[in-house]
C-alpha cells in the first residue's frame, strides 16, 4: 500500500471512532438529565391550590391481620365431622375487607372439598377486625390460602 492509501485508512479510522465518542456522549448526556416531572409552576400552583391532592406514592394502603394469620387459621379451622378421607391441599378463599376491617363476602377460588371448603369458610369468619395503615376511602379483596393436610 501507498503511503497515502495507510494516511487515508487512518483518517477515516479517525473520523469513525470520533463519531462514535460523540454519540456516546451525546447519549449518556440525556440520560444523566435530571428528573423534572411534576416540578414545573403549573403543577406546583395546582398542588397549593388544592391541599387535599396527594402526590401518588405508587400504591394504595393494604389492611393487615392482627397477629399471625397462619396460626389463626391453623387454631380455628376444625374438620367437618365424619369426615375421615385423606385429602391434603390447598383453599383459596377470597373475601373484602371493609374500611371497618370487618371481612365479608367470602367466596372460594379454588376448592378442595365441598366440606372442607365451607370448613374454611366458617374459620375465616372468626377472624378479628383488620387493621388499616391509614383511614381507608374503600374496601380491598384479598385471597388467603388454606392449607389441608390430614
């Protein structure tokens, strides 16, 4: 090769690899920007405006059981009488919660038995008010399995 062809074939290399640094950098330069959601005047003049808007934490508040629910279960749920077959496996019960904490609308979502399932129905509707974080506007449905094992 000519001396001018390998200068050429540097240059171009040149050129190449600075294109591509730019772009890099270009790049990583718009990703470093700061987050500006939410903080320009028209929505801070909406938010003082309106005391009672909260910003949106990503999730609304869950009620929790009051102690251990497993072990709640585990002490309340009594087998049916007479009923001796050796079935082992899981209940899921559904149910709301209300902004109360009392639990209604029980429903079964996965069924074992038609005896062991009103079983777990009748445990579950022994169960103590749950307690809410927060003051709730509304009620949530919540599932909780029971597990069978004879």
């Amino acid at each position: 090769m000519t001396h001018l062809k390998v200068q050429n074939m540097k240059q171009k290399t040149i050129i190449t690899l600075s294109v591509l640094l730019l772009t890099a950098l270009a790049a990583r330069a718009q990703a470093v920007q700061p987050d500006t959601v939410g903080t320009d005047a028209s929505a801070r003049a909406e938010l003082s405006a309106n005391p009672a808007r909260k910003s949106f934490s990503g999730y609304d508040p869950m009620p929790s059981f009051p102690g251990d629910i497993r072990e709640f279960i585990a002490t309340h749920f009594r087998y049916p009488k007479g009923y001796d077959d050796c079935i082992s496996g899981r209940i899921v019960v559904k149910f709301f919660i209300k902004p109360n904490g009392k639990c209604t609308k029980f429903t079964i979502v996965r069924s074992l038995d038609p005896r062991l399932d009103r079983a777990a129905i009748e445990c579950l509707k022994k169960m103590p008010r749950w307690k809410w974080p927060v003051k709730a506007k509304g009620g949530v449905w919540f599932a909780v399995p029971v597990r069978i094992r004879m």
